[in-house]
C-alpha cells in the first residue's frame, strides 16, 4: 500500500517506500533548477549501495533458513524485512552488510585513483566510495537499530542472556539518537534530526519485540490468567451493578447466564443507571487455554480484556493489567536465570 515493487534479488522483493519516490521527485527537481544532476545521480547510486548492503545482510540470513519478506528502501536507508533473526547467526547477520559496504568503498576508492566521473566538477566514484565507507563505518556504530547493535547483542548475549543484550544495545541507540537531536536542533540540519528520530524509534521498537518476544516464548492463556472470575448476572439491575463494582474493585466483569458467558460489561458502557446488565453489556472476547500469547496481545489491541473459555466454560479473564504484570515478573525470572 505504502510501496512499490521495482525487482527481485535472490528472490528477495525489492521496494520503494512512497516517502522515498516523494524525495526522488524533490532531489531530481531540485538538480534541474540548479542545472547539477550530480546530486541525483549520487543519490540513486547510493541508494544501490544500500540494496547491496541489506543484500549482504539477507544472503547470510538465508542461510540460517530466515525468510526475507523484502527489502524496503526508506529516505533514511533501507530495511531488510525478515521473519527473525536467528540467535546463533546473528553475529554474521550483522557484520555482512558493513563489510559489504567496506568492499564496494575501497573497490570504488582504488578504481576512482585511475578512473572517475566527473559530473559538474564533482568525481562521482570517488564520492561514492567515501559514502559507503561512512555508510559501512555507522552501521558499526554498537548501537539499535545499526548492525553494531546486533553484533554487540550477539557478543553480550553469551554473558548477559539475550534480553538484557538487547536492552543494552537499544539504550545506547537511545542515548545516541538524543545526541544527534540536540546536535542537529543546534545546527538545523533537518537531516540530523530525521535521522536521530530514526535511530530513537527503531532502538525502542527492536527493544519492545525482543522483551516480548523472550519473556512470553511459550506462554499460554491459560500460564496468564485470572482464573475463576466474578461474574454478574445479565438481569442484575445497573444501581447493583455499580455497587458490586464498588465492592469488587475491577472495572469490567464478565456476565454469565446458566453457566455460560454470554457478554461482558466495564464501567464505560454505562451510561445511565436504568435499566439492567443485559442492556448494556457487550459481545465478548473470548480466547481458549491454549491460545498463544501474540494472539491475546492482538485481541487487546481493540479491546479491554479477553476470556478464556474451554468447552463451554469460562476458565479465566485476561486484561491489560494481568499482561504488565506478568511481563514484570518473567522478565525478572529471565534476568535471574542468566
């Protein structure tokens, strides 16, 4: 929807995002109004570079058997979409693409030495190599989202376990990206700025998956779940209801009826205080025991709470508190086992 397929690598999709074809557009109008097309040139080149970079990355991917959805081009760099990163191979996953980078800089910086293009006075090859040098060189930087970031996780990982690694690397990217903020608002580089936003994002984001992802590998709904929940009764009257919510102190009930859940109600379908339950409460969430935990967080991306039901029975009641506070203490259970 927000990209357009241009090719395939290895079989690997190969995109541009819309805000990439956006910035196309504005660099090639503004090399026409300036009769200097190196810019452009440099640009799209560069842009090359980068496919061959993430292509580093996603050649060495496959071989540990991760699927690689595509690669996406971005204003700011490129992604390599993949299904995971394996543990063991992370460390030669990270490193490729810098050291692909290293190779297209010097191959182009020895042959510019001999040979180059000038556009408009600039040497275009010999530009291109100093950017993928640097472009090698900062994604070395031991910080998420860049590659050192993984080869740092892949490195402390074997001391400090994989979540507490990752949450090292993604601090540092925080801390970095911060810099760079204050560093470009000083100087007003739009650049900078977008950049730093960049690395902020993806450090806290990378750091988001990989906690849950760990702290709830395997986790059921029935591993997370309060069991034998109160309930009310569909026909009690709304004046009781808020005085058993008062007496129980949780926000919304399950509501069941000769032994079956047949809806739920909380304190924000209220809106008046005739009438009875049955008029107010809502259709259900429901989940079985065995539902994985991935699934659970995409049901309470848009509601409340879920229930667990088995066989007809309501077993249990998950709500976005008993997600927090169980990630709270796997979370320490995973720090104290390594």
């Amino acid at each position: 929807m927000y990209s357009i397929r241009l090719f395939k690598i290895m079989d690997i999709p190969i995109e541009l995002h819309i805000t990439f074809i956006l910035f196309l557009i504005v660099i090639i109008g503004l090399s026409i109004m300036n009769n200097n097309i190196f810019w452009a040139v440099l640009f799209i080149l560069l842009f090359v570079s980068v496919v061959l970079h993430e292509l580093g990355h996603s050649y060495v991917a496959k071989k540990y058997g991760v699927k690689i959805e595509k690669i996406l081009l971005l204003p700011i760099g490129g992604v390599a979409v993949m299904d995971k990163i394996p543990k063991e191979g992370e460390l030669k996953i990270g490193i490729a693409g810098p050291l692909v980078s290293f190779a297209l800089g010097i191959t182009l910086l020895i042959i510019s030495q001999f040979f180059d293009i000038n556009i408009n006075g600039n040497p275009l090859l010999y530009t291109l190599s100093l950017l993928n040098l640097m472009l090698g060189s900062f994604n070395l930087i031991p910080a998420f989202p860049m590659d050192g970031g993984r080869i740092l996780r892949a490195i402390l990982s074997k001391k400090y376990g994989y979540l507490k690694s990752t949450k090292i690397a993604a601090n540092i990217g925080k801390m970095l990206a911060l810099a760079m903020l204050i560093l470009g608002l000083l100087s007003m580089n739009i650049i900078l700025i977008l950049v730093s936003l960049f690395v902020y994002f993806g450090a806290d984001q990378e750091s988001k998956i990989v906690e849950i992802e760990t702290i709830f590998k395997n986790i059921k709904a029935k591993d997370i779940m309060t069991p034998n929940p109160v309930y009310v009764s569909p026909d009690m009257s709304i004046e009781e209801f808020l005085e058993f919510m008062l007496r129980h102190k949780y926000f919304g009930y399950p509501v069941v009826e000769n032994g079956k859940l047949i809806g739920c109600i909380g304190i924000n379908n209220i809106h008046k205080k005739e009438g009875v339950v049955r008029d107010y409460m809502q259709k259900p969430v429901i989940v079985s025991e065995n539902t994985d935990i991935n699934d659970i967080l995409k049901k309470l991306a848009y509601a409340d709470r879920v229930f667990v039901v088995e066989d007809d029975e309501l077993k249990g009641i998950i709500s976005k508190t008993d997600i927090l506070r169980a990630m709270s203490i796997l979370e320490l259970k995973e720090e104290l086992e390594h």
